[in-house]
C-alpha cells in the first residue's frame, strides 16, 4: 500500500501501481517481488532450455551428417574396391587362359618342330594351368575370409615339414638356374599347432612374391627359428624392396604397390592380405623389413602348439 506521494523504489514492480479507489483518494496498491523476478528467472531458464536444445538438435544433425558422410564415402571406397576387384579378376584370369588357349591351338594344329618343342609347349602350358590354379585358390580363399566362412583344421604341425610343403608346391620355379634359395631350418624346432594348408599357403605366397619381385639373379633365404614362445618364418629376398610410407599398406586388400608392374609380373594384391588373415587367425603375427632396391624381409610369428592353443581359443 503507497499512500499519498510516496514512491515504489525498493521493490520491483511487474504490474504498475494501482489506484485504491474512491473511499481512499491519494492511496495506490503495489504488487511486486523483494527477492528478485521469479518471472524473469523462469523467462531466462526456458530460455537457456531452448538454447540448449536447439544446441543439442544442430549438435545431432551434426553428427548424423558426418555418419552418413562417412558412410557414403564407405560405400563408394567399396564400390571402388569391388570394380578393382572385378577388373583385376578378369585380367588375371584372362592372361593365363589366353596363354594356354594359344599353346593348346598351336598343338593342336601340329605346328610344332619336334618332341623338343611340344614337350617345351606343354610344359608351359602346365605353368599356366598351376598359375591359373593358384589364382582361383586366392580368390577363393580371400572371399572365404570375407564371409568368415574360412574353416580352420587345427592340428600340431612340424615346422620343418610346414616349409618343405611350400617349397615343393613352388616345384622348379626356387630351383632353376636363375633362383639361388638358401633354406635354413634351426633343428629341434617346437611344434606348433595350426592348419597345415593355410599356413603352407602363407608361406608360398611370400615366396612366391620373393621370386615375382626380384630382377635379375634371385638370392632367396627361408629360414625357422626359435624366439620365446613363438616359431619364426622369416623369407628374404634381394628384390625391388619396399618404401617405409608403402610398408604399412601392402597388407591391406587388393592393394598395390606399384599397378604396372604387378601387372607385369601376375598377382591381384590379395596375397598379402590373405597372409595376414591367416596369420591372425592362428594368434600370430606378420611384420615385415624392407629396403628399396634391397630387398625385403617377411616374419611370420606363430606361437608354439601349446601357447597357440591358449591364444585361439580366446
């Protein structure tokens, strides 16, 4: 209640002073807050809960966008992978079956010299053929590792026997004039326990990689070893190398060092992605050492049967 001439100054006012009416001329009514507007401070908090909101929402949108960017650009980086894929598959499928064509019609037709000739023309005709052979396996198994439909046969396996399978299924192509192999095998090796064809198929395609990529006369080393608990398998060509930035990539799938001369030489980049899978999939690892114009060194580390059983079945 302000009575006549007095002033509202100490307190806030939302509603302005009223007249009391006719029976007290002169007098107002005042209504007000002392301790602050709960008005305003309700006004300020939907305020801030609006902010925030909207901050929230932008915040939202924000990381949808950059989730389905990231997923847009997964789906081309496959789309991409695939036609490599599928552009890769046919070239090198088309090479061996082209070469095999040719030989097998010039046989055919009897366009030949002597029995010197047609031996020399089946036998590489029976090249093209095993190269033919270990192209579909790759594929195959590259796409059984995909799918994770790759069955495991676990077994304990003889370590020297594991590098003597790879070295024959590689037949004359490590024995020939031009290849100096060096095979060093520590004696009482321990067993280690794993699939005896996917582990001689890691082994033959580090070989096989070792022979494609080195010019010239070819000096390739295989050795196993013995460190800690694990076997070592450790191939060392003196081939082209490999660059430090390239090295951490060349295991990754359909990946290529260098397009035209792999091209020139046979292979899709699936090897060495197979090599890893494999290898992870026995609780191994594989790293590799590398130069260039000096050769490269792969090490395929397996723990020993005991070990490998523990770290497989985790």
């Amino acid at each position: 209640v302000l009575a006549p001439g007095e002033a509202a100054t100490t307190i806030k006012m939302p509603v302005p002073p009223q007249d009391a009416g006719e029976l007290l001329p002169g007098w107002r009514l005042a209504l007000g807050f002392r301790d602050g507007d709960p008005l305003a401070e309700a006004s300020a908090r939907q305020a801030r809960f609006y902010l925030w909101m909207g901050v929230g929402v932008v915040a939202i949108i924000g990381v949808l966008a950059v989730m389905v960017a990231r997923y847009v650009a997964e789906q081309v980086r496959l789309a991409r992978m695939k036609n490599e894929l599928v552009s890769t598959v046919s070239h090198e499928l088309k090479t061996p079956l082209a070469s095999m064509r040719v030989l097998l019609d010039t046989l055919s037709a009897g366009r030949y010299r002597d029995e010197a000739q047609l031996r020399r023309y089946l036998h590489l005709a029976t090249k093209e053929n095993a190269r033919l052979s270990q192209l579909i396996e790759n594929f195959l198994v590259f796409s059984r590792l995909e799918r994770g439909q790759q069955q495991f046969r676990f077994t304990e396996l003889s370590p020297q026997e594991l590098v003597r399978t790879a070295l024959d299924a590689l037949g004359e192509k490590l024995t020939g004039p031009s290849c100096r192999l060096n095979t060093q095998l520590a004696p009482d090796l321990p067993a280690i326990r794993g699939d005896a064809d996917a582990l001689a198929t890691v082994l033959v395609n580090l070989l096989d990689n070792a022979y494609k990529y080195t010019n010239g006369e070819k000096h390739i080393a295989v050795r196993a070893y013995a460190e800690g608990e694990q076997v070592v398998f450790a191939v060392t060509d003196s081939g082209i190398g490999i660059a430090p930035d390239e090295q951490r990539r060349i295991f990754d799938r359909i990946y290529q060092v260098d397009q035209s001369l792999t091209r020139q030489r046979g292979g899709c980049g699936l090897g060495l992605s197979i090599v890893q899978s494999i290898v992870r999939a026995h609780g191994g690892a594989v790293e590799v050492t590398s130069e260039p114009g000096k050769g490269s060194t792969f090490r395929v580390r397996i723990p020993v049967a005991n070990q490998n059983a523990q770290t497989v079945n985790r």
